[in-house]
C-alpha cells in the first residue's frame, strides 16, 4: 500500500566525476504525474500532478496498479499499467513503472511516470457513437487521426495531416508504406494497426516522416464494420511519443548507471563486496540444491604497501586496475569477480573442483610476476598469495562464511611464504589437501 511521505532526492557522482541525476531528482522535471516509491511502496517524492493518482492508489481505488507496484518491486523489472481516476471527471491514465535503487528487494525503489490518455479514450467512445463526432473532435486535436479501408489504404487523415505530409498527400496511399526499416532499433509490431481487424491500444509503431527521420508513435484503433458485421477497414488515432520515448529511454540510461555505481567498486569495475555477497548467496544456494560445488579464490598483493610508500598512490591505484584486468581475462562470463577492499580479491567460480582452482592460482601468480616487472620496488617483490576453499554440499553455508574460510586459506599461503597459494579441501569430504 502506498502511503505518503516526501524527500528530497540528491544527485550522484557519476563515472569520470561528471553528475548523474538521482530518480528522486527527476520527478519534479516529468511535464505528467511522477512519483518515487520506497521498497514498501512509500513516496519518497512526488510532483504535484502526481497527487490524484497516489490518493487513488492509498484508498485502493486502483488495486491492479497497486499490485503491479508491487511486483515491479518484488521482481525488479519494469512495467506499464493503464489506470482510470475514480469520479465523474477522473482521468485515463497509462503508467510507467521503472525499478530503481539497489539490487534487492530492501533497498529497491520504483519511478512511477504517468501519461494523460483521456482524449484517446474519450476519442475511440466517440468513434463508437458517431463517425461525425470523430471528425469534428480530430478536426482539433494534434493527435494523428486516421481511418483505412480495406485495402489498407487511408480514406480519412485529420486535416492537418501528419508525418509532414498534408491530409491529401495520404488518403489513397497504403499506411504500410510509412513504416519504419524493421530493425532492432524500430522493431515492427506484432499486429500492424493500420489495418488491423481488432480492437488494439497504445501499440508501439515506428514511422517514417516526409524529411526522412523516424518517429515513434502510440497508435490505438477500432474495426469499421457493416450491419452484417463484414469488416470494411479501421479506424483509430496516433499519439507522437518520440520525444517522451526518449525521455524514458534517458532515465533508463540514467537508472543503469546508477546501478552499475552502486554495484561495482569505482577504481576497478569489478563487483563491490555488497553486490558481489548478494549474488554469491543466490549461487550458493543452488549449487547445494542441485548437489554442484563452486570454487572461491581469496588473493592480495604481497609488498602491495611498499609500492604505495616508495612510487606513491598512483601506482598503487595502477597496480589494482591491472589485477582487475588480470581477473577479468581469467574467468569466464558466468564466473564472479570483486575487489572486496585494499588489495583483496575474490573470484567465484561456477561449478568447479580442484583443478580449475589449481589452475587459476598458477595463472593468478604468473599475473604477479608481470606485475613485479612493471610495478615492483628492489627488494620487495610484488606478487599474490591465494586461498582457495569448495562450497560445501552436506549443509547450507552463507557467502560470508565461505569468504571467511577463503581468507584463513590465503593467509595459510602467507605462512608458508609470499606468493604461494593453498587449496584447502572440501570441508565435508576427508580428503587430503596441499599446499
């Protein structure tokens, strides 16, 4: 259930240092309603077009946006509802649900943007009532309106004409000559409208102007019928949603890299420990379930702080990107790699035993030797040692835990002298390990 509440949003720093603007940053900006809801569906924000809307949702006027609320924040994924504002006078509205925040339900936010569509839809009741009506209302109204035969081909276009051309230039010319190149870009609809013989609403349809350029367009439409119920052609009207598709498409840009932000460490790009502990549960837990053992490696730097201290921060910091880069060209797209903190890394590696860990640990203390050339200091070599432990199959175990037997694996590497490795055994097997 929705309930009220303001705050102010902030903005972040984005990659390079330039700002990105927060989601909560971003309400006040949207020209329709727009609210931002908390991870209990809690308004942190919202503009003042926005009341109406939420007042419906509290009082549980509108149950199915309620619950799609809910599940955007359940599942994490966006969606758009249609909703009617209770009263004589209350609005159509089609809502956009864009998930935002963190990567789980606790901290998951909702940005809730809102369109107007009362005169499409007082629009098709008035085709339903009278041809005439029609006429008249689109005679008025910016929205492109339309109505084809049989044949495809456009009897009736509101006189002030659409896509550049004038009403004349189109009656007579086939709607599907004005599609887009269907590409992944402008995908083709699944139903083209124009011609539909159905009832279809705000579906998505890419036209091409007169000048050349693409347009992205909401075009909803109804079945022209005789008495005897033979379908003659169609009629409906388009909406010009070009310019709020790519607003959209900039606050889901903008959404993305506020996730990436919150879910990689800033100087290398790998997982941050946060992120990288929320999915190691996930893949611990299935990895039990289905009776399949992972492999989590636990290295830092040896003489790391003697880098810092003789050739400075700056180094230093190139030292850690260059392991990121090791790491990266050493697992594969399934695998998981963070920089936890410092000099200390984890790699997870799916579905695996002792020769894959064995075999990263060699390719992990080959990286170390590069890396010694490049960025060591006399006397000090720069190297890794690395721990390397197996998930546990007789009982669950959470990723702190197992991180926890990773790092007392690494520091027996530490014992026996820097640059080494040990891999510990399974711990619910009794067989031997080695170091």
């Amino acid at each position: 259930m929705v309930a009220p509440g303001l705050a102010l949003g902030q903005e972040v720093a984005g990659e390079q240092g330039e700002a990105q603007i927060a989601p909560a940053a971003l309400v006040p900006l949207f020209p329709g309603p727009a609210a931002l809801l908390d991870h209990k569906g809690g308004v942190l924000v919202a503009n003042a077009a926005a009341e109406p809307l939420l007042s419906a949702i509290a009082g549980g006027a509108l149950p199915a946006l309620a619950a799609a609320i809910d599940a955007a924040l359940g599942d994490g994924r966006p969606r758009q509802e249609h909703a009617d504002l209770p009263g004589a006078r209350g609005a159509a509205l089609q809502v956009t649900l864009i998930p935002a925040g963190g990567a789980n339900s606790t901290t998951r936010q909702v940005l809730l943007l809102a369109r107007d569509t009362t005169l499409e839809r007082n629009l098709i009741q008035a085709l339903m009532q009278s041809r005439q009506l029609f006429r008249d209302l689109v005679a008025c109204s910016t929205d492109f309106a339309w109505e084809t035969r049989s044949d495809g081909r456009f009897g009736f276009v509101s006189p002030r004409g659409a896509l550049g051309y004038t009403a004349r230039e189109l009656e007579g010319r086939s709607a599907r000559e004005l599609a887009a190149p269907d590409d992944p870009e402008t995908p083709a609809p699944a139903i083209w409208p124009f011609d539909a013989n159905a009832q279809l609403e705000a579906v998505e349809v890419f036209l091409q102007r007169k000048d050349g350029s693409i347009g992205c367009f909401e075009v909803s439409c109804l079945p022209v019928r005789d008495t005897r119920g033979e379908w003659l052609g169609t009629r409906g009207v388009a909406r010009d949603v070009t310019e709020a598709r790519e607003r959209v498409d900039a606050l889901r840009r903008a959404q993305k890299k506020l996730n990436k932000l919150a879910n990689t460490d800033g100087l290398t790009g790998l997982l941050n420990r946060r992120a990288f502990l929320a999915e190691l549960d996930k893949r611990l837990e299935r990895h039990r379930r289905n009776g399949l053992r992972g492999t989590l490696i636990y290295f830092d730097l040896d003489n790391f702080k003697k880098v810092n201290d003789v050739r400075g921060h700056q180094t230093g910091d190139a030292v850690l990107k260059a392991v990121a880069d090791e790491t990266r060209r050493l697992v594969r797209a399934l695998d998981l790699a963070s920089r936890i903190g410092g000099d200390e890394f984890l790699i997870w590696l799916e579905e695996t035993g002792r020769p894959a860990a064995e075999s990263i640990a060699q390719r992990l203390h080959e990286a170390g030797r590069r890396l010694d050339r490049e960025f060591g200091v006399e006397g000090f070599p720069l190297g890794l040692s690395v721990g390397a432990v197996f998930s546990r199959l007789d009982r669950p175990e959470t990723a702190e835990a197992l991180i926890s037997r990773a790092d007392e694996a690494m520091y027996v590497a530490k014992k026996g002298g820097k640059g080494r490795s040990h891999i510990a055994p399974p711990p619910d097997d009794d067989a031997g390990a080695a170091s």
